[in-house]
C-alpha cells in the first residue's frame, strides 16, 4: 500500500509561484510512475502533468510552459513546480501513483487547495 501526502498549496495571485511536494511511502517509490491532477469547483477532475520511472514528462496543453514536474527517489518525492499562475489554475491539486502494469492511477493523496487570484 502506497501512502501520499501532498503539501505546498495555498493563496497566491496572478503570475505568482507555488511549488507542490508529494511524499510518498509504503512502496518502492521508484518502481511507480507519477502524476499530478487537479479538479476545479464543478469540473471533472484531469490530468496536470506525469512522470514516467525513468523521467519522461506529460504536460496538459494548458499548463505547458508553465508547470514542471519532477521527482527525487531519494527522497521519495514528486513535485510539481507551478510558475506564472492564472487563476484557472485554482483548485484541488492531487499527487497519485500507478504501477508500472497498471493504466489506473491506483493510489492517491487527500489533495492540497491552490487559489490563484486576480
């Protein structure tokens, strides 16, 4: 069982910066591909940005440019870097992990608030 914990969210205006942590513990960290989504009031939750086992990156059309997703085994973390924020950008942000034979995101955290205002 993967346990993830995400910290970093919070209150930040137009054009601001905020950096996401994930921690993550209970399996081999390194073995999983990561990902990061987001799901706005009344939206469907999506996608931001994933991070394959050996460092492949997606990025959502919207936040290309913008967002970087990175990961430290060592640590056992997986950030997400969120530069020239809009306030589109509001909502919860969750961290969540897969197995490498796995499609499906099994494993997710309780999420962390990011509000961006104008």
């Amino acid at each position: 069982q993967v346990l993830l914990v995400e910290s970093g969210g919070g209150l930040a205006q137009t054009g601001d910066s905020l950096r996401l942590s994930c921690a993550a513990s209970g399996g081999t960290f390194d073995q999983y591909p990561m990902a990061w989504f987001r799901q706005a009031p009344g939206k469907e939750r999506e996608v931001v940005a994933t991070i394959s086992r050996i460092g492949a990156r997606y990025y959502t059309d919207s936040v290309k440019g913008r967002f970087t997703i990175s990961r430290d085994n060592a640590k056992n973390t997986v950030y997400l870097q969120m530069n020239s924020l809009k306030p589109e950008d509001t909502a919860v942000y969750f961290c969540a992990a897969r197995s490498a034979t796995e499609l499906a995101y099994a494993y997710w955290g309780q999420g962390t608030q990011v509000t961006v205002s104008s």
